[in-house]
C-alpha cells in the first residue's frame, strides 16, 4: 500500500510518527472526528488540493491515499456535505483541503467540484478507532480571563482573517504578547498559519480541541470550548485575537462561542460584505460591535452608508491610512 498523505486535521495526532492500520467498520461505528483514510478517485476537473499538517500545499492525485476526519461543514457561499450522507458505496468529499471529510449535498455553482474519494476504512490501533478526541493530551482546565478582540461577520469571505491578520500586527507593535485563535468554523490550518505570520506568538483553533468543524451538536461544543481557552490562556498572552468563522447566526455555535467569552471581550470587529448586512447581525445581537469592516467598507460611500444606516463607524482595514485610527481604538478599549 502506497504511503498515506496526511492532512491538517491529523495534526493533533501521532498517526504519522507511530505505526496504526486501516480497517473498514460498520456504519453504527461512525462517528464524528473519526480519522478514516480515503482514496482519491475520478478526480479530473475537481478540487485536487490538500492541506498537510504543517499547512503546506500539495496537489493529490488519482490513487492516492489521505487520512483526514468525518465532519460537517455549512457553508453558506461554497458547499455543505456532511458524513453522514456518505451511501454505501462509501463515495465522500474533501469538504475541505484540511482533510474534513463528509458528502457534498450542496454545492455553489461558482466553485468547482470538490474532490471525491473513496472510503477505505478508519484508522486503527490496538483494534481501537483513532479520533480527533482521543488524540488531545490530558489538560487542567483554567478560568479564561484574557482580554480578547473578537472577530465576527455577516458570512464566510467577509474579510475578518484579513481583518485579524491587520489587527495581531498592529497589537504586536504595540509590544503585546498576543496569540491568535478562530473559535468556530470549518477546518482549515491557513487562516491561522496567516496569524503567526502577523506576529502571534502562538495560534489555536476548535481542531485542537479535537473537532473538525464546529458544525457539532451544542453539547460537544460546549465541552470541546473550555479545552480550546485553557490551551490559550496556558500561553499567558495580554492579549487574543479570536475569530468566529462564518456567522454567528449559522449553525457552527458561533452564539455559544460569544456567550462563553462575553465578559473578556474588550472590542468586537464586524466584517460584513455590504452595508446593509451590518444592519441585520445588528439587529441580532444585543451588544453592537464597535468597528464595521471587510467589504461593507471598501470605499468611502460605502463608509457612509454603513453610518446612515446603522450608526456605526467603519474602517477601510486594506487601506494602511486607517491603520493608525484602528490602533488608537484598540489601545482605548484595551485599557493601555
């Protein structure tokens, strides 16, 4: 058997550094964040590109074999698929380069179509499955009291990585230890990789918490959440820069992830892809944020529409002019 590539959401487990098998199981077996490998198959004009653990970029081919996870993914402007749709032909998808695997059951018709695969079995050591669960080291769990500068947007692409990229730096600058996180969202390593590259000191997302996507029931999030904070507050930063990926009114339990660190939060980003999506999240949620960006401001009209209609201010972040106002914002609602 030709040796497996391994993709980004292996990268909390020892399955590439220690010897394990591959076996089918029966379907009552499945679970989610269940490492299966799969073979890439039929794959001529759809997505060929994997994430590996390091976050690198590779392109797969026919025959090739990866080990990712069993996942959900609802993606309002690209796909949805989750593994439990998988048939019993055993036909699945790369939901995402990072390796979250699931079916496809609905695609936008601006994308390409995602990689296909061919399940081939779980991983298996000892006769025992290997999760995404059971790979986390035993942690204590600490209060989370870290002041925290909180990314939310209207949907996916609205701009907040580029937005949290701008924001790391200029804290960074500052003289601040700040580690970077995205607390809700579809497996993917490179948003975060863009955050080390800003000046984090250290990144952490829901992978490291052992789920492949947050699209999980709220029981499994509310348990896999207090991990993810204890590993971030273990790294003693002054300060977090958090995402929630997609929005907070999608099903990854972005309201939960808000609710779990409501009282840390010292200045809420919105990045919202026109004007008038800033006025429907705010609507939706209780505390308005205190920027607008992404989109709804790329331009000085839009800038003004976004005050005409909900009041609030924004900010052209792709612009480096608006740097030194989202510095002075940051530094006051920090306390320095």
């Amino acid at each position: 058997m030709p040796r497996p590539f391994h993709s980004s959401v292996t990268r909390i487990s020892d399955i590439e550094q220690n010897p394990c098998d591959s076996e089918p199981l029966a379907r009552e077996h499945w679970q989610t964040g269940d490492y299966v490998m799969a073979k890439v198959s039929g794959n001529r004009g759809r997505l060929s590109s994997l994430e590996l653990p390091n976050g690198r970029m590779i392109e797969v081919m026919e025959d090739d074999l990866i080990v990712g996870a069993l996942g959900t993914r609802v993606a309002t402007l690209e796909a949805v698929g989750d593994w439990r749709a998988i048939g019993d032909d055993g036909e699945l998808n790369a939901l995402t380069a990072a390796g979250l695997f699931g079916k496809v059951t609905s695609l936008s018709p601006f994308l390409p179509a995602p990689m296909r695969l061919e399940y081939q079995g779980h991983m298996l050591r000892n006769g025992e499955k290997l999760t995404m669960r059971g790979s986390l080291k035993p942690l204590e769990l600490v209060e989370f009291d870290i002041p925290v500068v909180l990314i939310v947007g209207t949907s996916m692409s609205a701009g907040k990585t580029m937005s949290g990229r701008v924001i790391v730096h200029l804290l960074t600058a500052m003289g601040l230890k700040v580690v970077g996180a995205k607390l809700t969202g579809a497996a993917r390593y490179r948003d975060m990789l863009s955050f080390r590259d800003a000046g984090a000191s250290a990144v952490y997302d829901f992978v490291d918490a052992g789920l492949p996507s947050s699209a999980v029931d709220e029981a499994q999030y509310r348990e896999a959440l207090p991990y993810l904070l204890s590993l971030i507050a273990s790294e003693r930063p002054d300060v977090v820069v958090a995402e929630a990926g997609a929005s907070p009114l999608e099903p990854y339990n972005g309201a939960i992830a808000k609710e779990m660190i409501r009282d840390q939060v010292r200045f809420k980003l919105l990045c919202a892809q026109d004007p008038y999506a800033v006025v429907g999240v705010q609507q939706a949620f209780q505390r308005a944020p205190d920027l607008v960006a992404g989109g709804s401001a790329n331009t000085d009209a839009a800038i003004a529409l976004v005050k005409k209609l909900s009041g609030l201010p924004a900010l052209n972040l792709m612009d480096p002019a608006s740097h030194d106002e989202l510095a002075e914002r940051l530094r006051r609602a920090i306390g320095l």
